[in-house]
C-alpha cells in the first residue's frame, strides 16, 4: 500500500458527517503536519497554508471534508431509532446497512431496517420504501435500553463500509469518496508543490457542510480570501448501464474531468482554458462534463467578495450517495498531476490575467 493508497483509506474510512467532520480534519492536519500551517475557520473548516512566494496570489484548493449520513432524531418506546438524513440520500440504497451511531459513551452499531417483505401486500412490495419508514434497529426492546447505551437526539450516524481495493487493483471501493477524494488531492497537492516549490500561497482546505449547503465553503473562502479557488470533486460516471451519453459521456479510467457548467456555477473561463492547456501541455486526459442538477462548494467561493475566478477539476466515480463507491486509482493520479501544474503557473501575472 503506497502512500496515495494509504491516505486514501485513512481519510475515506473516517467518520465525517455534515457537522462532525472532526476525524477527518484530523487526518488532514495529521499529513500536512510540519508541511503547512494549519488553522480553522469558525465553522471548523480545515485550512493548511504554505507560503511559496510571500507576495504572491492566494490559491485556495478544496474539497469538501462531510460524507451523506444520518442523525438522530428520536427513540421510540419499542427501542428504535428514527432519524434524519444529512445529505441526498436514495431511498433504494439506504436497507440493510450497517450504521455507526457516534454517542457520548461510544460507538454503538445498528442497522438500517423497515417492515419486512414477507408481512407486505402484492402492490406495497412494487413500491420504494420511503426513508421516513425506516428505522435504525441497535438491538434493543425499549427506549430504556438505547438511552443506557449513550443514544441520544443529535448523535451523527455513519455509514459502516471498509475501503477495499478490489480484483483490479486500479480500482477502489469505499464510502465517503464524496468527497473525501478532493480533500486527499488537497493535501498531496499542496505537500508536492511545497516540495518543489509554487509561486504563491497555497491554501489545502477541507470545507464543512458542504451536503447541506455548502456551508463550510462560504465561511473558509471569508476567511483566507482567495484570488483563485480550484474545488477538488467527484464527478458522476455514466458508464454504467441506465446511463445516456446525452446524460453523462464521463467514464472512470478515462481521466479526471472540468465541469463547465453546474447549477450554481459556471467557471471562470480564462481559468478554464487555463486547464484544458495544462492538461493538454501534460498528456493527461480530460473530459468535461455538466450538473444541471446539482452544485458544488465552487458556487460560494466564486461569489466571495468581488468574485473568485473558480473552476472544478473532478474525479470520475460511480455509485456516489450510497455507502459504497467506486474509482478508478489513474483518474485520481491524474488529477493531481493536473493540480500541481496548475498551481505551479499560478503566479501574480497570470492570476491578474484571469479577470483582465
């Protein structure tokens, strides 16, 4: 297990709900420690700093540090836990898991459940079960019992799934990809442009909140108060079958890829050709690709002050929201060549050419 590899199952196999993200800033500050200097916002937001050129622009490089999960919201008298979601969640992926419930006096497991197949009629059994009828079952008869194990309103509940590398050694299977992958190339960016030198400040934020609103983004962008800012993201692979190329042309193993267009966001366009340049300087493979459906923590950086010149480089993953994802390793080693080039060409000039 090499260095990337290791970091990536360190950092995917954290708990990190919306809110609770404080296992995953640990990791982040436990591989940037002696590299950057590290700090939060308020929010507690991650940010890790290094100064390559004194004078230089601000680059701020995020990912976003929650993965979808749930909370708690009551005990029922039969000793059942009924909860709220943190983040999209698709009901057809949510029975059967098995949760962490993180409480005061520990770790408590539990499973996702609901009214079993065999008690339901011909048409119940055509319909999705809704999140709103499941429930989280601890192995407990009362609420008497869930209470004197520490469950209490408000304890996170965490997807339980081991980062595993699977029969194609490229390929990894993990929750929480989204996004701890761009909180990973955050790091390892800002840990080889330290090394080999950048003629800015690099700024390696993990953001808080980002499932819920793009929060943290908002509050870490206030407080550094970057001239550029590259969010680091999954993207959605549509190679799978179901999926139109209309709906997504994105494949894994293809290369890391730009979104020109979200629902919130659309690039800033110098900066944009700024990356299809440097990939295309590089050899790395890029795709593009468009969320009308959804956005990024792009959205909250780019409106920052005066405006943000801001672009999202991703990384193609399958089965994203769900306790179990995919991605290919060479897309992720690719992004973060791209990264580092990027950074590299970022100096005072060029940025102040972004909004020429």
């Amino acid at each position: 297990m090499d260095q990337t590899e290791q970091l990536l199952k360190e950092i995917t196999e954290a708990d990190g709900v919306p809110g609770y993200e404080s296992d995953v800033r640990a990791v982040m500050g436990r591989y940037l420690q002696g590299i950057a200097t590290v700090e939060q916002d308020k929010m507690g937001s991650f940010i890790g700093k290094h100064v390559g050129q004194a004078n230089g622009p601000r680059v701020m490089l995020a990912g976003h540090m929650d993965e979808i999960g749930f909370m708690v919201k009551l005990i029922t008298k039969e000793g059942f836990i009924r909860f709220v979601t943190l983040g999209g969640w698709w009901n057809q992926v949510m029975l059967g898991h098995r949760v962490t419930i993180k409480t005061a006096k520990g770790d408590v497991i539990g499973v996702l459940g609901a009214k079993p197949p065999h008690l339901l009629g011909d048409e119940e059994r055509k319909k999705i079960v809704d999140k709103n009828d499941m429930y989280i079952d601890v192995g407990a008869r009362s609420e008497e019992e869930v209470r004197d194990l520490g469950v209490r309103p408000g304890d996170p509940i965490i997807p339980i799934s081991k980062f595993t590398v699977m029969g194609n050694p490229r390929f990894y299977l993990c929750k929480a990809f989204d996004n701890r992958v761009g909180c990973a190339l955050a790091v390892q960016a800002t840990s080889q442009v330290a090394t080999e030198g950048h003629p800015n400040i690099v700024y390696a934020v993990g953001t808080v909140q980002e499932e819920v609103g793009l929060r943290g983004a908002k509050t870490s962008a206030f407080t550094i108060n970057p001239d550029v800012g590259i969010i680091l993201e999954v993207d959605i692979a549509g190679d799978v079958p179901g999926i139109k190329p209309e709906e997504s042309a994105v494949k894994m193993g293809a290369g890391p890829t730009l979104l020109v267009y979200d629902a919130r966001m659309i690039p800033n366009l110098k900066l944009r050709d700024l990356v299809i340049a440097t990939a295309e300087e590089l050899g790395i493979p890029l795709q593009f690709s468009a969320m009308p459906g959804g956005a990024t923590d792009g959205a909250m950086v780019q409106i920052h002050n005066e405006g943000v010149p801001t672009v999202v480089i991703g990384v193609p993953t399958r089965h994203i929201h769900s306790h179990n994802a995919i991605l290919c390793r060479d897309d992720y080693d690719q992004a973060l060549r791209l990264v580092v080039a990027l950074v590299k060409k970022l100096d005072t000039a060029t940025v102040a050419g972004l909004t020429a």
